[in-house]
C-alpha cells in the first residue's frame, strides 16, 4: 500500500484541487447541458478556493 508523506500533504492538496479544476473544465466542453454547467462551475471555484487555501497554509508559519 502507498504511504502519503506526512511531511509535505500540502503536495497532495494541491494535485486534488487541480484535479478537481480540471473535472470542473472537463464538464463545461461536455455536449452535457442543464445542472452539469453549475456543477461544473461549483467544482472550478472549489478547486480554486482549495488550492489557494493549501498555498496560504504552506506560507503561513506553524507555531
């Protein structure tokens, strides 16, 4: 089994929110119409709100 390094999860945080960005984009050019468009929006801005949210915590100093 894969082990995730627990030194740098900000990695894996960011591959999942660009992930979801690029499923977001994949939806919008689908022939698919109707809620699939603002599902496809939701998952965009949430891949951008979560990615620079992991950037943010990767720069701000831990206590």
């Amino acid at each position: 089994m894969t082990q995730i390094s627990t030194q740098k999860p900000h990695r894996v945080a960011f591959i999942g929110a660009a992930a979801v960005i690029l499923l977001g984009i994949a939806l919008l050019i689908s022939p698919w119409d109707g809620l699939i468009v603002a599902l496809a929006w939701a998952l965009i801005i949430a891949g951008g709100i979560a990615s620079a949210m992991t950037l943010y915590f990767v720069r701000v100093p831990s206590r």
